[in-house]
C-alpha cells in the first residue's frame, strides 16, 4: 500500500521503518533538523525491533495521495498538520496515532470524506537524536473507534499494520482511551524532574505521586461514566478497585508497569519533547483530567499542580528539583 505518515518521530519513524520493511511504499513528514536528518540518510531504528536502517520520500507535507494515513504527531500540533495536508488526504482511511482523549474527534472534523480510527500505542522509544529511534520496549497497539465493536474497516486496518507490528482491534475504543490515559500518567513527573519513568517510580515519595495522579484520573473517568477498556494487563474492574484503594496500597499499579519496562531507561514521550526544547502535550494528559473533571462537577488538584510544574519546565527550560513536586503534591 501507499502508506502517508504525519510526523517521523519517535512512533511515527518506528512505523515508518517496519512498514518499509513490510514492503509498503512509506512517505513521511517532519519538520526541521529531523526531515534534514531523513533526507540524507533515512530513518535508523535500532533496540526492540532490531538494527534497522531505510529511506523513504520525505517533505513538510506529503506530496502523493496515499491509501492508509498515520497521523503520528503530538496531539497539540494534530490539528495543524492534518489540516496543512487535508487537500491530498481527505477521503483516505485516517489512523490517529496519540495520546490523549481528542485526536479521532479532530481527524473527522478537519476530513469529512475520510473514515478515522484510533491507535492505541504502548510501544516505548527514545527520539533524541534526529532521524533515529531507539525502542526500549515492543508491545501490541490497539485499534478501533467509538464505544461499540471494532467494525470491519477496523478490523481490515489492523490487519494491514500486523504486517509490521501486531495491531489489535478492539472494541469499546473511547474507554481504552482512558486507560491509555492513566497509563500516561507515567510521563509527567519523569518530565519535571529529568529522571527515567524507572527511576522515579523507584523513588519511594515520587511514586506515591504518581499513583495518587493515577487514582486521581482513573476517579475522574469513572466520574464522567467511562467503561474502561482492556489494555496492557488493565481493565474496568481492575482500575475501579484501585481507584479505592488506599494509596500505600496502590503504588503496587505503577511498580508493576514499571517492572513491565524492564531495564532499558524510558524517559517517557513528554520528557523527550522537554529534552528537545519542543512544547510537550501537558495539556493533553495531565490537563485533559483536570478538564474533565471540571466538565463533572469535580477538581483534580493533583494533575492540576502537575500541569503547572510542566509548564514551568517548558519555561524555564530546565528540570525542578524533586522537592518542588513533593511540596506542590503532598500526599
């Protein structure tokens, strides 16, 4: 197939790799010194996947109408790129390749004659150095769209990017969503202080952070009536009780996802945008459950305080000190 891929970093340079390798005819956009990087010498891939080096056609924007488009860019910069390729992509099948809540929503917006779908993906890589992805840990990603059974064309999609990495097309997307949502609670507070998702939730006060971030978000879910959708070892049930367990009790949810990552340092994507002077998708994660949860009649004081800590961050330019988290979080 002819494969369009809406920017080439860290997950959209893994699928643009194995998608090549696969035999599809793969076109990438991406911006600054990683499209320079990608026109001299291709997209390099090396950790859970294997060394792995090709070239493909790259550009600002796509230049030829493809069939499948991977809408692979931070979720702030989404609407902006698929507008600036709506022209040439407009009726082709859309798959929003992203965190948080927004992406598919925005996707059928901006592409009325095109049918858009999710992607769910807990794939773990580092893109710190321009046209080359490391991946630190290989995992499923699951596909679909709405609240009800994946449909053929999500069935058929995930078919074709099997070819490359095994996708799953699951039913009940949007709950799967907030599960993906609680599982990113991972990232923010790596990203304020500078430190692997690994190390932090070895640091015995910065994991009762993370988990009461994640209590808090999965509360807030279940405040707006979610069903939340099975995904890596988490499901409803699952994350119902350990919305009520105390919180000594639920840092066991991040210590098991952290044991799940193995050895390999992950920084988490809000890290790496931080690392690379880029806006990070605060807003996104940790600010989409403070959204919600005043859409529910409710505060999220924790992710509200994390939010500001990463926007200072961005604004400074520099890593806080674990002190200012545990003084802005006190739990």
């Amino acid at each position: 197939m002819r494969i369009g891929i809406i920017g080439a970093g860290a997950l959209g340079g893994t699928f643009a790799v194995l998608l090549s390798r696969a035999g599809h005819e793969v076109e990438v956009t991406a911006r600054g010194a990683g499209l320079e990087a990608i026109r001299v010498g291709g997209i390099r891939l090396t950790g859970g996947y294997g060394d792995l080096h090709v070239r493909v056609a790259a550009g600002t924007r796509l230049s030829v109408r493809p069939d499948l488009v991977l809408v692979c860019t931070k979720a702030q910069d989404a609407a902006a790129a698929i507008e600036g390729n709506a022209p040439l992509i407009d009726g082709a099948t859309v798959v929003v390749v992203q965190n948080g809540l927004d992406g598919v929503v925005t996707a059928e917006r901006l592409l009325p004659s095109s049918t858009c779908m999710g992607l769910l993906s807990i794939i773990a890589a580092n893109y710190t150095e321009p046209g080359t992805v490391r991946v630190t840990t290989t995992a499923a990603s699951y596909l679909g769209r709405g609240d009800g059974p994946a449909d053929a064309a999500c069935v058929r999609v995930a078919a074709i990017l099997s070819e490359a990495v095994p996708v799953i097309a699951i039913d009940g997307f949007r709950g799967a969503q907030w599960t993906k949502l609680v599982v990113n609670m991972l990232n923010a507070v790596p990203a304020i202080v500078g430190r692997s998702v690994q190390e932090v939730v070895d640091d015995r006060r910065l994991r009762r952070v993370v988990t009461a971030e994640m209590r808090e978000c999965v509360r807030v879910g279940i405040a707006r009536g979610i069903r939340f959708g099975r995904l890596q070892g988490l499901g409803n049930l699952r994350l119902r009780l350990f919305a009520r367990l105390p919180l000594v009790i639920g840092q066991v949810l991040p210590w098991l996802m952290r044991v799940r990552m193995g050895g390999n340092p992950n920084l988490g994507s809000t890290q790496q945008s931080v690392r690379r002077g880029q806006p990070t998708e605060i807003d996104h994660l940790n600010g989409v459950v403070v959204r919600e949860a005043a859409a529910a009649g409710r505060v999220a004081p924790v992710n509200r305080a994390l939010t500001a800590l990463m926007h200072e961050v961005e604004d400074r330019g520099a890593f806080l000190p674990a002190e200012r988290v545990l003084d802005a979080v006190r739990v």
